[in-house]
C-alpha cells in the first residue's frame, strides 16, 4: 500500500561560504552558496515542518551574502497552499539561528527541541555563541515547547533521533515513506560529501569514514552520532548541499 507521507524541501534563505566551513577544512578554497531549507512532512492531514527558518543575525562572517527572511518563508509554504497555523508540529534539529528564526509564528504547532540544545544555546561555546540569538531563545522558553531528552517517537512512521557532535541538542528526523526511509539531518550532515567522503562527485575524495562539520561541539559524540544514522539504513537528506533543489520531493 502506497504511503501517504511525503517530504518537501523548501528553500527559505542562502549563506555564500567556503565551503571547508561545512567539511572540516576539506575543499578549503571553493566558495559555495548554501541554501537554507524547511522541510514539510505531509503525513495524511497531519502537517510537520522541520525548522523554522533563517534571518541574518549578527554573526559577521555571514552577514554581508546571508539573505533570510519571514516572507521567504510564509512564500515557500504559500505555494504548497500551506499556512503557518496549519502546521501541527514543530521540529527544530537545533537552535542556530538559520534554523530556528520564526518559531514565534507557528503558533498552533506543538514544538519539538532537545533539552540538551536549550542547556548549550543559554551557555554556548565562544565559537558557536554568534550563530545563537537571545530573542529566539526568549520566544522558546516562552513558549509550550516539548523539552526533548534523547530519541522520541514523534508519531506513526516519524522519528526525532538525538545527533549530537554539531551541537549538544542536534536531532535528526528520521521519515518512513512507503518501503524507504529518509533522514533530514540537520547540520549534522551538511552537505552530501560529508556522508559521502569518497565520491568524487561531491568533493574531493579523502580517506575518512565521514567527514565533520567545521562548526562542532564535540568530533567524537558527531562521530557517534553517524554511527547512530548508519543503522537507520535510511537516505540521508542534508541541510546545506546546493545539490538539493527547492522543492525536491520525496514520497
């Protein structure tokens, strides 16, 4: 029987890096344009949106090429005839702010975030402190949000998997669509060369099982945290690859 679920891949934003910032000083001197996605989970009636959008904050390095913005947001949904208040739940892999800038405007959603994410996001590391905003921190805590701790079954065919390594709180969404599963991984997985070491297709080719994010929290519980994705046996949707079309759809 076919499923009824389905994924969207919306464009709502885009970040001009080096593209070493992504995989971990490999391909050091290629200049990308990242998209920043949302990812709609249609599963019968029931609307899940995966992150919640990017507007330029005030980390320096990005704000000269970062373009985000409500209305790109409110547009990508618009033309799946979808409102912010049709949404029914709420997914944040993190808290940076590419990720998370409009959770004030889901307001019928139920929201979903790791604890652990909250915990770093009120303290984080030096190198990671740009990419929080204490505004969208503060529409959080106020907020009805479901503090999560580890892997959760968020309903029939949906996963919430805790990824840590990117940030303490990374999740993954883990989505079974008929006979194949799919995981939006958040900036855990980037781009396709960071699953992918080895395919020249992606990158250049190097001798590493996979390859990190520059921006991390911690090598070894990222290194974990693939681990922990291996055994989804699932196809790996990444956060940032250029390679993934607005609007990709996987049923």
């Amino acid at each position: 029987m076919q499923s009824s679920r389905e994924i969207r891949c919306l464009k709502v934003g885009e970040i001009k890096l080096w593209k070493a910032e992504l995989t971990y000083g490999v391909d050091f001197d290629v200049r990308v344009t990242a998209p920043i996605f949302v990812y709609l989970i249609r599963s019968g009636r029931e609307l899940t949106l995966v992150d919640a959008g990017f507007r330029p904050n005030r980390a320096a390095r990005i704000n000269n090429s970062a373009r985000g913005t409500l209305q790109l947001l409110q547009s990508a949904l618009r033309r799946l005839s979808v409102e912010p208040d049709d949404i029914r739940n709420l997914v944040l892999t993190h808290l940076h702010t590419d990720h998370s800038a409009f959770i004030g405007k889901f307001k019928r959603a139920r929201l979903f975030v790791q604890s652990k994410e909250v915990e770093f996001a009120r303290n984080p590391l030096p190198t990671q402190a740009p990419f929080y905003d204490s505004d969208i921190l503060e529409t959080l805590e106020k907020s009805d949000a479901e503090l999560i701790d580890g892997d959760k079954k968020l309903s029939d065919g949906i996963r919430l998997i805790h990824t840590p390594g990117h940030t303490p709180g990374s999740q993954s969404v883990s989505v079974k669509l008929d006979k194949s599963e799919f995981v939006i991984c958040g900036d855990t997985i980037p781009m396709y060369h960071n699953w992918y070491p080895s395919r020249r297709r992606f990158g250049t080719a190097v001798a590493l099982p996979r390859i990190p994010p520059a921006i991390h929290s911690d090598l070894n519980e990222w290194f974990r945290s693939c681990q922990k994705l291996d055994d989804v046996s699932g196809t790996m949707i990444p956060s940032h690859d250029p390679l993934l079309e607005d609007g990709a759809a996987f049923r």
